[in-house]
C-alpha cells in the first residue's frame, strides 16, 4: 500500500466541494491525524490520514 507524502504548506484537491464551494485545503499539520484548512472561508479541521488520503484528488506542491 503506498502512503501519501503530505508536507505543510502542500494545497489539497479534494473530491469533494466544502459547503462554501471551495475544494483546494491548504496542510496546517501533519501526523497521524492532518489538520488541513480550506483556502476559500478559513474552516479548519482534522480528519485521519486514512479518510484524507482516500478523498484527496490531486496535491498541488509549494
């Protein structure tokens, strides 16, 4: 099973829009649990890795 390589400061595409129709999260923490933060209204929120790696799209890289 390959792991994704999340690092902090790394823009997240999701499947999925946050209800204020962004999908692009911006990595705040990495770990066990990611804390990542939408780039259009500011909500933050921790999810497992293992929910984020199977909703995640595409990594968009600094």
């Amino acid at each position: 099973m390959n792991i994704a390589k999340f690092n902090v400061g790394d823009n997240l595409q999701l499947k999925k829009k946050h209800p204020c129709g962004s999908d692009i999260f911006k990595v705040l923490r990495v770990g066990s649990d990611i804390r990542i933060c939408c780039v259009g209204c500011g909500r933050d929120l921790t999810m497992p890795r293992e929910t984020l790696e199977k909703s995640v799209k595409k990594i968009i890289s600094l």
